[in-house]
C-alpha cells in the first residue's frame, strides 16, 4: 500500500517572500503598458474587489472592464510596486503612480496600499486603500484632515 499525502498541494500561490516579490513585480509589469487580458487573467473567476470608494464589485468580467475605464483615464501610467509582507495566503504590497489624466491634462500622482488573498496563484480578494491628487499640488495636514 502506498502512502498517501494528507493534502495535494496543487496550490500554485506564493510560499517564499522571494516568490511573492516576483509575483508583486510581475503584476507591476502588466500596468506598463495596461495589459488587460494578463490582469484580469490575474484574477479567479469568482474575485471580490474591495477598491477605496468604488462600491464592491466581482468576477473577472467586471476586473477586466474596471482595469479597462481606468487605462482610459490614466495616460502615460507609471506604477512602483513594493512588496510589504507575506502570510499564508495573503500578500500585501504599497505602490505610487504618476499618469496624465485623460480628460482635464494635469498630472495627477497616487500612493495606495493593497492587500491580496491568493488561491490557486490568483488573486481571489483584492482590497485597496489610496490616495489621488494634481502632481503640482502641495497637501498640508490640515488639508488632508478636512
């Protein structure tokens, strides 16, 4: 009789900092230029998308088409991603990013942090928390605090 493993791990998720760090970078990669199809392909099927004010949203269609209305108004996007921490599946990352906007011309400037729920070396639940403004625009305390 041969012995059977408790549990396949057919689990394709990152296990190594090293191997969520290249994760983080590739996904970088993919902004610059957007490539919509490999990001939404990022994504499982049935992924919850918890985004700063944008209400909740699901699945990779509505990724994709979320990716999609973004490429339009961000032009010349330049994103920096640095991977913070990896725990079991969760892997959390900051980022900064520049682009024209598309409609009004002004540099705008963002910096956020992300939280990623990995299963099957996908990203099941992404959570996001950011801030936007004009590049040229210098925010004080007390205007952030109003």
């Amino acid at each position: 009789m041969a012995v059977q493993p408790l549990r396949k791990d057919e689990n394709a998720n990152p296990r190594t900092i090293e191997e969520a760090r290249a994760f983080v970078r590739h996904v970088e990669s993919l902004f610059m230029p957007w490539n919509l199809d490999a990001l939404a392909d990022g994504f499982t099927e049935d992924c919850i998308i918890r985004f700063g004010n944008v209400p909740e949203f699901r699945g990779r269609a509505a990724v994709r088409a979320f990716f999609a209305a973004r490429s339009a108004k961000q032009r010349n996007y330049r994103l920096v991603k640095e991977f913070r921490s990896l725990m079991d599946d969760a892997i959390t990352n900051i980022w900064n990013g520049t682009w024209e906007d598309a409609e009004s011309g002004a540099t705008m400037k963002g910096f956020g942090v992300e939280v990623w729920v990995m299963r099957d070396g996908r990203i099941a639940i992404w959570e996001a928390a950011f801030n936007v403004v004009r590049a040229d625009q210098a925010i004080t305390m007390a205007d952030a605090l109003r």
